[in-house]
C-alpha cells in the first residue's frame, strides 16, 4: 500500500507540500537561532528527495514553496514576504536556483534510470518470450520427428509384409485363372506343370518369409519389452557355430565358409539357440552383401576377463564408419537406406537389432570393424564364459520365472 | 519388361505373363531397366517404384526421354505421392500392391490398346468418335449415346482431353495444366468443380462410369464400349 500511494499522480504533490510544510514547522521554533544556510539545506533535501521520488514537476513546486518559506518564515523581515538586506536577495535566489537545479537534475537522473530499468525489462520479457518460442518449436519439432519415425518404421513394416503378399497373391491368381480356364472369357491361359510347380513354390517361400519376419518382429517386441528369457547351459562354442552353419547352409552354397577357431576353446554358459541364432543372421548378411565365390570367416577365441569372441567376416562392400552403429537401430537397412550397391534382396532391417539384443542379454557386446586388408566387413560379439554360481544377468532372469 | 527389385515377384509376373503368351524379361533395378530395354524394346514396362539404385521414379524420367513405351507402375498403399510424381513424370497407369493377375492383365491389355489405336491428330481429325462419345470439333457438338449435350467451353476443352487420353490415368496436375495452364497446378477445386459439373451432363447414373475418380491421383477416362 505505502508504494501504491507512492505511485500516485498528486502523491509527488503532496508530498512537497508535505515536506516543505514538515521542515518549515520543525525549524520556525529555532528561527531566532538556526542560521539561513541551515534552512536553505533543508529545504534544498526536501527537493531532493520530491525529485527523486516523484520527478521534476513536484520538485518545482517544492522549489517554489521552499523559497517561500523561507522567505516567509526565516528571513528577516519575518512573516513578510518582503526582503530586506541585498545578501538576503543573493541567499533566496541561491537558493531557488539551486533548487531548481537540484529538482530538474535528480528528477532528470531517476527518469533515465527508471527508462534503463524498463527497458531492461523490457528486453528480459522478449528474451523470455523468445525462449518459450523456441522451446514450443522444439518440442513441436520433436514430436514431428519421433511422428516421421514411427511413419517409417510402419512404412518399412508395410513394405516387408506387402512384398511376400504381393508374390503370393499373383501366384495364386495365376493358378485360379489356369483352374477355371475354360469359363475364362478373356485370353487362353497356358500354364505348364513347370510353371504351376514354380508358382507354389513362390507360395510356399513367401509363406515362410511371411511367417519369419512376423517372429522376428515378435522376438524385437519382445528385446525391447526386456522381455527376452535366456535358457542358461553350458555349451561348446564349436557346436554352436556348427547349429548355426547346418542352418544356413542353403544361404552360403555359392560362398566359401571357413572356420578360424581357437583348438582350446571354453565351454560357455549361454543360451545356445539364442547365440547360434546370432550366428546365423551374421551368416545370412555376410552372403546377402558379398558377392558370390567370395569367402566367409567365423572366427571364435577366448578373449580378455573371462570372454569369448566371436565373428563373421566377408569379403563384400563393407559397411561405412558412420553407419557402423545405426544397422543395429531396427529397420535401419544398409542397401535401401544407405546405397550400398548389391542386386540381392535386402533384409528386414530385424536381424541385426535383434542379435544387439540377444548378445546384450547375455552382457556382452556387438560391433562392427573392417575386414582383413580394410576389405569387407566383420561382425564381431563377445560372451561372457559365465559361471555356475550364475552371476550371469540372464540366470537371474531365469531366477525370477 | 518386368522391372523389380524382387526376384520372387519377377518370377510370379513372368510366368503369369508368359502363360498368357506375352513374352517377358525381367530386371532387377532401373538401370538394368534401361539396359534391357534398349537393346530388346519391349511393348510395355511394368516397374516397381522403390528400388535401389535407379528407382522408379528416375527409371520413368530416364524412359519417358527415350521412348513413349506404356508404362505401368506397381505401388503399395502409402507411395501415394511418388506414385503421383510418376503419372507426372508419365507414367501410364498404376496398380497397386498386392494385387491379383487379372488385373494386371486388364490394365496390360488396356495400355497396349492405348498404344496401338490409330493416333488422334488435332490438325486433320474434325470428328472424334470414341466408344459412346461422337464430338465435332469444329461446330463444338457433342453426343453421348446419340444424346446431345450443351458444354461450357472449359467443360467442352476438359473432355476432349480425356478423350484424347482414353484409358489412361490422369493426374490432378496434368489436368489442371492441360486445361488452365501451368499456374493452375495446385487448383484442385477448379477441376473438381467442372468434373463435377461435366459429370452431370454426361454421366447416364449417380456413379460416374466415364469419368472414374481414382482418389487421391486423378481420374480415368473410360470412354465405354
């Protein structure tokens, strides 16, 4: 309340009044022995301080007033307004001019810094202003992002599920148009027992393919829910890589498979179907995106702190160093997205993320290195050889089932 | 020519093809697309859009620079928009996937069809008779079954150019340019508005059997039997 009555138009007014009357009534008793100078001074801080509080037009009524009172009231001939000695003249004209100057100064001095203070002000709210715009921006910006991601993703979900049932539904088309060829009004269809034979098997591998991409989308699902349970054993890692190479066999028949393994090898305790499922699509890839009659390494050694490593190197186009991370990211694909020149079909952009998560669940790691010579690409894992007090994360897994 | 990056889907469009005696080859991207095509010169090309290296979208462009071969395009739900760049680009028809053989086949027959009529010169041909459509070009007459019928001149400009494209399937874009000119591109009400009003004087029912919308690309002239 005080300020607000502070801030009041007429207050400035007031309070010169106020002031000067204030002064005028403290120092009137003493007037017989407080002398002109004292006076003036006390006057000229009631002007001061109008000027400060309330700027230059209280002050110059302060000015006025205070030269009246202090003709009035302190100079003799007292109570007149006459005045009677010329230094008396030079005293009250002093004093009304450094008044005025006092006023019209200090008054001068508070309005630049209540500008200053404004425009301070004024340039933090812009700030603020601007600051919450952006931040709106970005966020909006965010969103529209993780929104273009997920269209992606869903496109490239589309794209593989569409493609199988595209095959599919053309080859059983065919084959109900040669079934009911004799009512058909249009072209004669001339299918031979090759050809009827090729389109089931069209069916039959699209089928699959359908049937292998929906369980990879399942096991991701699944990563990701951290809902992958590992069934811990002890096992021989050339077992594993020999399950995997059995699986893959008719994916590597135009390859060179060579096996480059440490004779003393550990027996690990690991979920072998999971890691030789790991095994197997670095297989897959390897051949997918290096030419045909080129060679495929595994290797597998024991490492340092109780680890085992393993690879799976081929003699293709290698992978750039700055996508060396994101072919693990689900649905990233080399080929499409990338460019890397093959004529082979690409792959579901699963396989690679889902190797991440299996080799994860074990706490081990996956990355990717050049070939021999920088040629090629290398898919290296490690495992750790566990123990059977099952210190492994994925028996305590298995623990809380 | 079947271009496609998928193998099995080549192999499904050659045998279907091929058992109803079309001859094919197939290639695995546009480049390959091109290659082919310039030393066997088919009478058509069916072309996947999304392909690496030289999609289809750039295979149509490359194409369309050397021949005026038919064109079909096989796109998924979602590819509208390149989808629509290729019909720009010039692209004939489009079929989406999955789709059955027959209509592949329908829409084979109906390019090649398109392809092998007899030309329509603007300069000599005074009368135009398409399927239901009797038009003279000069007293600006039109008959539809034998049932005359009183066009605006911008209605009158609309169908003659789907006449002249019988068949075959036309951007908004295309449109708007043919009719109104490069500036009108993006006016889809314009040709909404006059399709409509066309539609009114030459559609015998509500569904609209000459003028077939294809949503979200265009329309299809269907000029009947």
């Amino acid at each position: 309340m005080p300020l607000r009555v502070l801030n009041l138009r007429w207050a400035g007014y007031v309070g010169a009044v106020g002031g000067t009357a204030f002064i005028t009534a403290v120092l009137a008793p003493f007037q017989d022995r407080v002398n002109s100078t004292t006076v003036a001074l006390a006057f000229l801080l009631v002007v001061l301080f109008v000027a400060l509080f309330w700027g230059s037009r209280p002050a110059l009524l302060a000015s006025v007033l205070g030269m009246f009172c202090f003709n009035f009231f302190f100079l003799p001939p007292l109570y007149t307004l006459t005045v009677s000695h010329g230094e008396n003249w030079v005293a009250l004209i002093v004093f009304f001019t450094t008044a005025l100057a006092v006023g019209q100064l200090s008054a001068h001095a508070k309005q630049r810094a209540e500008e200053a203070e404004s425009r301070k002000r004024e340039v933090e709210s812009l700030y603020a202003q601007l600051q919450a715009a952006f931040d709106r921006e970005s966020e909006a910006e965010a969103i529209k992002r993780s929104e273009r991601l997920k269209s992606a993703l869903l496109d490239a979900v589309t794209h593989d599920l569409r493609t199988p049932l595209t095959a599919i539904k053309a080859s059983i088309t065919t084959l109900i148009d040669e079934a009911r060829e004799q009512t058909a009004e249009s072209q004669p269809v001339e299918l031979d027992a090759e050809s009827r034979f090729d389109m089931l098997e069209v069916i039959d591998q699209e089928s699959d393919r359908l049937n292998r991409f929906i369980t990879d989308l399942i096991d991701l699902a699944r990563i990701e829910a951290g809902e992958l349970r590992l069934r811990l054993r002890w096992g021989a890692v050339d077992e594993i890589i020999s399950t995997a190479l059995s699986r893959a066999k008719s994916l590597t028949t135009n390859h060179h498979v060579k096996i480059a393994a440490e004779k003393e090898l550990p027996v690990v305790r690991v979920d072998a179907n999971a890691v030789s499922e790991v095994v197997y699509t670095l297989i897959d890839n390897a051949a997918k995106y290096s030419p045909p009659g080129s060679s495929i390494i595994i290797y597998a050694r024991r490492g340092p702190d109780g680890m085992v490593t393993m690879a799976v190197e081929d003699e293709g186009t290698g992978i750039d160093r700055d996508m060396r991370e994101r072919v693990f990211d689900k649905f990233f694909r080399a080929t499409r997205d990338g460019d890397v020149a093959t004529h082979q079909p690409s792959g579901t952009g699963m396989g690679l993320a889902i190797a991440k998560g299996i080799v994860e669940a074990h706490e081990g790691k996956i990355w990717i290195e050049s070939g021999r010579n920088g040629k090629g690409a290398r898919v290296v894992f490690t495992l750790p050889i566990g123990d059977d007090d099952g210190a492994n994360h994925g028996q305590e897994l298995l623990n809380h089932e | 020519m079947v271009v496609d990056d998928e193998p099995q889907l080549i192999r499904v469009l050659r045998t279907g093809l091929k058992s109803r005696g079309y001859d094919v080859r197939g290639a695995s991207d546009g480049e390959i697309g091109l290659e082919t095509f310039s030393e066997w010169h088919p009478d058509l090309v069916i072309t996947d859009l999304a392909m690496p290296n030289v999609d289809g979208l750039e295979f149509c462009r490359r194409l369309r620079a050397i021949s005026q071969v038919p064109i079909i395009v096989l796109s998924a739900k979602g590819e509208e928009k390149t989808k629509v760049e290729a019909l720009d680009i010039g692209a004939d028809d489009f079929v989406t996937k999955p789709f059955g053989i027959d209509e592949l086949l329908a829409r084979v027959r109906a390019s090649l069809r398109r392809a092998n009529a007899p030309p329509i010169s603007d300069e000599t041909q005074v009368i135009l008779d398409v399927g239901d459509f009797h038009v003279n070009l000069e007293s600006r007459e039109v008959k539809v079954r034998g049932r005359e019928v009183h066009l605006t001149p911008k209605e009158f400009d609309l169908l003659i150019y789907f006449i002249k494209h019988s068949e075959k399937v036309l951007t908004h874009r295309t449109l708007l340019a043919a009719i109104w000119g490069s500036n009108y591109v993006e006016q889809n009400e314009y040709l909404r508005v006059f399709v409509g009003n066309l539609r009114k004087k030459i559609e015998p029912d509500a569904t609209p059997r000459y003028i077939v919308t294809e949503p979200w690309i265009g329309y299809r002239f269907d000029p009947g039997s």
